[in-house]
C-alpha cells in the first residue's frame, strides 16, 4: 500500500511539473485554432517617428525577443513610407498628417486609393501559470499569463501586401484581481514583432 501511495505522488508530482513546465509551449501552439478575436477601432492611419510604430493607439516595435529588427521602414523623397523585409520591399502610403503620442507627435502615413489596411487582435484563451517567479523589484509578480497578438495587413491596390504579427504577454496579478489591460509585455521568446511578411 506504501508503494502505491508513493508511486502516486511520484505520478502525480511529475505531471504537475510536466504541466507547469509545458503551459505556455502549449498556449503558444494552441493559438492558430482557439484565440479569441477582440473589438479594435477602425485603422485608417500608421504613426511612425523613426523608431517605432503607433498602431491601433499602441507602441510597437520592429524587433522580436531577440533585438533583432526583421522590418525596416523609412520615409522617402516623396514623404512616404517604405518597408523592407525578407529582401523585398513596399512602398506603403503616403504622409497624411500627424498622431498624437505619449512625449511627441509623430508623422502619420495612410493608404493610397484601392488600398486597404485590416488590423486584428486576438488573445490566446489557454493561460499559463507563473506562480514561482520573483520579482526583486517590486516583490509582486504576475501569477498567470496568456499571449495577445496584434495582426496588420496592408494590401495595396496591386494585390502586393505587408503582413506584420506582434504577439505579447498580458499578465494577471493576484494583488489586483484583475489582468493588465495592454498586454506589451516580451517574454523570452516568441514575443515582439514575430513576423514581417511582404507578398508581391
């Protein structure tokens, strides 16, 4: 009876760490079929100050959790926005105005007639734990996690397209009792700008 009583916990020990240990692989693979679409304004217009994007109201950068930039984007003679990727390039829209930032305000860039921009955002519905991790700093760390991710297409008239995808983590803190409303956190991989994708 002993021996099956411990074979149990062993059993039931080893599940939980294979659990704790293979949440998030999982969440992350169970994203293409489950993740929830959520309400986003229309996009009519991109911000861009040189260094980053403001897409949908929000910051967003060109680097993945690497640091590493898969997407390059620059302004050209004419005041419109280019992007190169992959070893390919588009030329986007051009400058229309600006947008506000939190410190600036940044030059604004909007489609050319026949073009179209969708942006959607999704949230992963498989959370994961995280309830052994410190935070040195503050002393509250977040005790669940789940990915969002933010898809925009930019389809020219041509049929050409720039496809990117960022994905963050949105947190959850027990002291809060409720998940951090801009999921902008990096995680340690699969995070950032994970795709950078024109179509010609």
């Amino acid at each position: 009876m002993v021996r099956i009583i411990l074979v149990v916990i062993v059993a039931a020990v080893a599940a939980f760490v294979l659990w704790y240990a293979g949440a998030r692989t999982l969440a992350l693979a169970s994203e293409s079929f489950s993740a929830q679409t959520l309400a986003t304004p229309p996009l009519g217009r991109i911000g861009w100050n040189g260094t980053y994007l403001r897409v949908g109201g929000r910051i967003r950068g060109l680097t993945g959790s690497d640091d590493k930039a898969i997407l390059q984007l620059s302004a050209d003679a004419a005041h419109r926005l280019v992007a190169a990727a992959g070893g390919r390039t588009i030329e986007l829209g051009p400058q229309r105005g600006t947008l506000p930032d939190d410190n600036e305000t940044m030059d604004a860039f909007a489609p050319d007639a026949g073009d179209r921009i969708t942006f959607t955002r999704t949230r992963g519905r498989i959370a994961w734990p995280n309830w052994f991790s410190t935070n040195f700093m503050t002393g509250n760390s977040p005790s669940w996690k789940r990915f969002v991710t933010d898809r925009l297409v930019w389809t020219k008239k041509s049929g050409a397209t720039l496809t990117l995808l960022w994905r963050y983590e949105e947190w959850y803190y027990e002291s809060e009792g409720h998940w951090m409303e801009d999921a902008g956190m990096v995680g340690p991989d699969s995070c950032g700008l994970v795709q950078a994708e024109i179509k010609e």
